[in-house]
C-alpha cells in the first residue's frame, strides 16, 4: 500500500510564505499522478493543484500565480509552494497519490496551515 506523509504546514503571517511536502513510499512514484487537496473547517474539501506528470500541471483559479506545484520523481517526492498567503488559505492541506492506470487512490493525513496575524 502507498503511504504519504505531509510535512511543512504551520503558522503564518499574512503575506508569508510556506513549503509543503509529501513524501511517497511503497511504490513506483511516477505511475501516479500527484494532488493537493485542502479544507477548512465547516468546508467541502477542495483541490488545490494537480501535477499528472513532471510539466503537466493545473491550479484552482484562488491559488493561480500565488502556489507551484512540483515533482521529484526520483525523491519520491511531491511539493507545494505557498506565497502571498491570505487567512482564506488556513486549512489542512492533503497530499492525494492516484494511480495513472488503475486509479486507486491514496490519501495522506494531512498538514495544518494557519494564516493569521
């Protein structure tokens, strides 16, 4: 089974910055394709930034030109840079793994970013 394991999230201030990442296990890494996911409490979980393949990448329109999603294959690693954060980005952030063939899909347990003054 494939396991991720957040890392990166914590306090803020408005306008800061944050690195997140997720580190993968128990698999061939680039079979899958890589997602961020976040929610806030009360909130519908929402995808933040996909990264199919290594260039192949879309954002949601609240994150575009503010977050990059990237990969590294051979780490097994997926990451998240956060800049110009609001408090409309305090959530905890999800790293989802989906196998590109199959598309079984594994979810980590998440990281907690808070933006605040």
């Amino acid at each position: 089974q494939v396991q991720l394991v957040e890392s990166g999230g914590g306090l803020v201030q408005p306008g800061g910055s944050l690195r997140l990442s997720c580190a993968a296990s128990g698999t061939i890494f680039s079979f899958y394709h890589m997602s961020w996911y976040r929610q806030a409490p009360g909130k519908q979980r929402e995808l933040v930034a996909v990264c199919l393949t290594v260039g192949n990448i879309n954002y949601a329109d609240s994150v575009k030109g503010r977050f990059t999603i990237s990969r590294d294959n051979a780490k097994n690693t997926v990451y998240l840079q956060m800049n110009s954060l609001t408090p409309e980005d305090t959530a905890v952030y999800y790293c989802k793994a989906r196998h590109s063939i199959t598309q079984y899909e594994y979810w980590g347990q998440g990281t907690q970013v808070t933006v605040s003054s």
